[in-house]
C-alpha cells in the first residue's frame, strides 16, 4: 500500500513496569466487527460495541461470536474490547442479561459498560465495570460511589470542563476516568433525557432515542408571544476535543472516547487516526511519562481530516466551563467543511473562488438564509462546478460547504491504514540445529528450536537468512531487528526449513499475545471505599434513578436509599422534568443576564411548541447554570 505518513509509536505496551508510565488509551466505537477492527487498524487502544441487546445504541446490536472474533483481533495488540450492557433493564429481561454478562465474559470482553444497578446484584462472572455516562456522573461523590461498588472506570458527563475533571481526578485518584472527545452531542444530561419516552415512546435509556433534540421548535413566552419560529433550538454541534487532549490527559483523564457506534466505517477510521496521531504526538513531548495502552505501529494511506467527516459544526463544549458557540439552531443536519464562495454564476454552472478541489459526485451545501440547501456535483472541472440542477437561492458571494467528499471517502474506502508489531528475530546456532526467538516490541518472546543436519555453508548465509524471516506478510508484525549468533553462520538452512520455522514462530507469538490479554481485571479486586450514598435527586425527580426492575430496586435499597420512585419508562410523572441541560436558550440568544446578555420584553415562563402545538416549559437554575425542561 501507498504510505503517507508513518506513527512513530515506539511504545513497549505491557512490559514497562506498571507505574513507569500512564498508559493512555483512545477508545474508538464500532457498529460492527467490521468497523472495529478498522478501529483496531487506524490507532484505536480499545473499542466499545454493543451486543445483541441492552446497548444504549438499539440499532447497533452484534452477535456473541462476532465480538468474540473482534476480541481475539484486538487482543493481539493488546488493545482492549469493552461491550456496551448500558440501557436499562425490564423485570422480564433480568435473566437474558444475566446469561448475556456470561456469553461476553466467556468470548474475551474486557469490561461491561453499565446504566442499571441490578446488574450488581447479579451472578456476574469477574469482568471489570465501567460506569456508563449514562449514570449522570458529573461530581467526585459520585464517582467515588460508583467505586465503592466495584466500578473500575467511570465515563464522565459531557458537560464537564477541564477543572471539573481535574477535580474529580484529585478527589478519586485511583479511578480510571473516561471522557467523550468527538462525535455527537446530547443536550441534556446523559440518563437524565425523558423527551423521546414521552413525546414518542422511545425510551433513550433503551437505546431508542428519537432525537427530540434535532426538531424544530417555536420559542414562546406565557402570553403566547412568538420570539423565535421554527428553529432548532436544542440542537448543538459535533465534540471536537483534538486541541483540548493534551489538557485532558494532565487532568487526569487516561481514555478518550470517540462517538458514533452508528456511524459509518469511514467516519470510524478517519476520526480514529486523528485522534492516534494526536496522542502519539502528546506521548512523544512527554519523554517518558506517558505510554500507549496497547501496541503497534500504524500506517496510513490517507491523510487525516476532521472536517471530512460527518460534523454540524464543531464545539469544545464547556471544555472551559462556558458556552458559545455551541448551539446549531438553523440546522441538524451535517454542514462539512468550508471550500470557498460562489465566484460567478453562468447558465448551469458557477465557479468557486477558493483553493479546494472538487470531484465529480461531492456533496456541497449552502444556507439560504437559515435553511440549509445540499446539491451533488455532476461534473467538476477545476473550480467550475456543473451541478445536475442549479440550486435554487444560490447566489454569487454565497459561502458554500462540503458534506460529502467523494475523493476522500473513495481513498477511506478501500485498505487505508495496517497495524504491525515490531518485532526483533534472532537466530542462534546450536548443537543440534538452530534457534530462532520472535520479541514483540511489549517484551513478549518465544522460540522455536530446529534439529537439522549440520552442513558448512558454501557461501555466506546471514542475508538470505534475514530475508527469509522478515517476510511476514499478512501477520501483525514487522521485522524491527535481526541478528545472528554468531554474526556469519557456518551452518547451511534450506530456505524452506527458514520459512517453516518463520510461520510456526509468529503463530506461537500471536497466542502468547493472547494469553497476555487474557489477564483481565476481576471487578473484586477492585478497591472498595466506604462512601455513604448521596441522595442525588430531589424527592420530584427520583425518578431519575432510573429503577427498573426488583434488583435495582433491592440494589438501592442495600445502600438505604428507603424510597425511590420507579423508573420514567414505567410511570410517567405529571408535568415532568424531561431534560436537565447546561445548554441554556437564553445564553444562545444573547439574553443571559449572568453574562452581559440584552433584557427580553418576554413574559416568563418560556415555553418551547412543537409543530404539533405541544409544550414545554423552560426553567431557568442560573445559579446553576442549568436549563430544566418540563412537560406540560
């Protein structure tokens, strides 16, 4: 394959000692296996995937064996695979999840990531837990809770900032923190989204949101004025997190999570090797302090480009404690990178000014006013673009985007990147034949001993021998080293008895890899704090514990919560809180009187109406800086 650029990750995986250095870890999602292993391949230290149910993605369900295959591909570079059991669970399903847990346990998962606590009450096998985000963990306390029964790693809310995290870091230092840095936003509060179980009866804690979030609304006050008509208003951009990773990793964050278990492969391997590339780059200024969690080098043969791949625009997201900038309310949909301004206009075709080049079958778009108008490229010629169709409301100077670039999607198509492990071969005469060790570059070694007869060689054979044993072709690994003892053999080896001897020494390397990542962590050695539980939620919504069935209930009742109030998803409230947001309208608007925004002449309480004329009712915790939406 054609080669742009080569990662130096020269990083020696598990055989550094275990407090050397801060072994980081890019998490990358995978819809499928197919998807993960194309994570594996573009940089990904693990991946998470969800099995064929209890995801918080309902679409993006795999069967057993798949992940027991992605498990096995993973493992070779020690990278990790975490499977998603993170939606609440009905009284009828208690026993599937159990038998699930068991089947993930037994193909190889490394970890579960959990929202229901009757999972803890089960007859769980020993896998490691991570507290999924969506059991809203955005404070020290609760994080040390979840520590306190069993949790090894906590995904923190996306609304957190740089200080929050560090905080919870300094507070929990011994709790492996994740956090999300690309990929799509939620607006309220992970776990704590009642809007499309209410309006649709699609419960996001069962993986079957129907993004509410993305629909138009009308901004009224409690007159009925109108001050803002059909917008997006909950809508926000794309996580974009890439300048903020050096910050996140001295806050004490260790594993960098990627969105998307329902986007496509090429979105997967882009953002993948961004990503990589990034941390590699973080690593290598750290001289030391810092580590890969799994092994190989990889090898691209496309350059990487955030702004290629599916965005609505790009936000840090409170990634410094404030909000601009974060909100998309003309559109939902995907705008992609800027390429330049309509030039000029002639008949069916109009030139771009600007230093992109287009290909016949990009996608470009443009706001006409607030509505964003998308058109393919039926012929490009330079920087004359000769669309199937003029565009209505296209006008010169008009700033145009792309949302689809057929190039770059046609180069991420086909096999864009490969992982080897380097590995150092020696090969050693001794008295009955030779010997020859594989060392993978994590300090994993084997031999294969030979018994040949001894036969002085005609001429030299150190560079044939050489030959031989680097090709390693479709295996993980690269040729890093090779050396004779001693350094001119004597003894003649058929080339066949070399190659024989290659194939049955990388296949003893990839089980011994294996058996390495076989180690994984027993919940129960995890260390237990003795923290007392936190009534978290007022008595209005404890229904945001999200109780769901007689072993959660019994879960939280151990723990001397005496009353919680049954899940959402089983009774439904009166005039419900359905969305808890540190998004707030007012400050989008400009209107936030805590931040210099202009006074409004609107009538309080506002109210958002859907098309359908549905409301709901907007309070304003400035103190907080929270926005609580209600059902009316």
């Amino acid at each position: 394959m054609t080669s742009t650029r080569l990662n130096e990750r020269h990083i020696a995986g598990n055989a550094l000692p275990a407090n050397s250095s801060i072994a980081l870890e890019l998490l990358a999602p995978a819809k499928n296996l197919e998807c993960g292993k194309a994570a594996i391949d573009h940089g990904a230290d693990a991946v998470y995937i969800g099995a064929s149910r209890f995801g918080a993605r309902a679409a993006a369900g795999n069967p057993v064996d798949d992940i027991a295959e992605l498990c096995r591909y993973a493992h070779v570079f020690g990278a990790k695979v975490y499977v998603t059991v993170n939606t609440i669970i009905y009284e009828d399903e208690l026993s599937q999840t159990e038998e699930l847990v068991n089947q993930l346990y037994d193909a190889g998962a490394d970890a579960l990531l959990v929202q229901d606590m009757g999972l803890l009450e089960m007859r769980l096998p020993p896998i490691a837990l991570h507290a999924s985000t969506q059991t809203d963990n955005r404070t020290a306390a609760k994080v040390a809770w979840l520590a306190s029964h069993g949790f090894s790693r906590v995904v923190l809310a996306r609304e957190l900032s740089i200080d929050d995290m560090a905080d919870i870091h300094r507070c929990v230092p011994s709790v492996e923190l994740e956090a999300f840095v690309h990929g799509a936003l939620c607006v309220s509060y992970s776990g704590l989204c009642y809007a499309s179980q209410y309006c649709f009866s699609r419960s996001a804690n069962r993986g079957e949101c129907a993004q509410f979030c993305r629909l138009k609304f009308d901004l009224t006050d409690s007159e009925g004025n109108v001050f803002e008509h059909g917008r997006h208003l909950l809508s926000l951009k794309d996580m974009c997190r890439i300048g903020s990773l050096e910050r996140m990793v001295e806050a004490g964050v260790t594993s960098f999570k990627i969105e998307g278990r329902l986007k496509d492969m090429s979105y997967v391997k882009n953002v993948t090797a961004a990503y990589s590339q990034k941390l590699d780059d973080i690593i290598k200024r750290s001289h030391g302090k810092y580590r890969r969690a799994s092994s190989g080098h990889c090898r691209y043969a496309f350059t990487p480009s955030l702004d290629k791949t599916f965005n609505r625009g790009y936000t840090g997201y409170f990634i410094d404690g404030h909000d601009t900038g974060i909100a998309s309310p003309d559109t939902p949909k995907a705008v992609g990178e800027r390429v330049g301004r309509v030039k000029e206009i002639r008949g069916n075709m109009f030139t771009v000014a600007g230093t992109a080049a287009f290909a016949n079958g990009d996608g470009l778009c443009f706001f006409a006013g607030r509505e964003l108008c998308g058109f393919r490229v039926n012929r490009a010629e330079g920087n004359k673009i000769y669309p199937l169709k003029m565009p209505k409301g296209l006008q010169r100077g008009t700033e145009l985007f792309r949302n689809s670039d057929k190039a770059f999607e046609t180069a991420l198509s086909g096999h864009s990147a490969e992982r080897k492990i380097l590995v150092g071969i020696t090969l050693e005469d001794t008295a009955e034949g030779f010997r020859t060790t594989f060392t993978a570059e994590n300090g994993t070694s084997v031999s294969i001993e030979k018994s040949i007869e001894k036969q002085l060689a005609e001429k030299p054979q150190r560079d044939n021998m050489q030959r031989q044993m680097a090709k390693l072709g479709n295996t993980p690994f690269a040729c890093n080293s090779f050396s004779t003892i001693p350094e001119e053999p004597m003894t003649f080896i058929p080339s066949s008895v070399l190659a024989e001897t290659r194939r049955q020494a990388t296949g003893k390397l990839v089980e011994a890899l294996l058996r390495k990542a076989a180690g994984r962590q027993d919940r129960n050695d995890i260390r237990n704090f003795d923290v007392k539980p936190e009534n978290i939620y007022p008595e209005a919504t404890q229904y945001n514990y999200n109780v769901a069935n007689s072993l959660a209930k019994a879960f939280y009742k151990e723990d001397g919560h005496t009353s919680v109030t049954p899940a959402f998803e089983l009774e439904t409230p009166e005039k419900a809180q359905i969305m808890q947001c540190k998004h707030c309208i007012k400050r989008t608007l400009g209107r936030c009187p805590k931040h210099g925004g202009k006074p409004a002449n609107w009538k309080e309480p506002l109210f958002l109406r859907m098309d359908d004329g549905r409301r709901f009712r907007l309070e304003f915790d400035c103190k907080n800086c929270q926005m609580n939406i209600y059902a009316e």
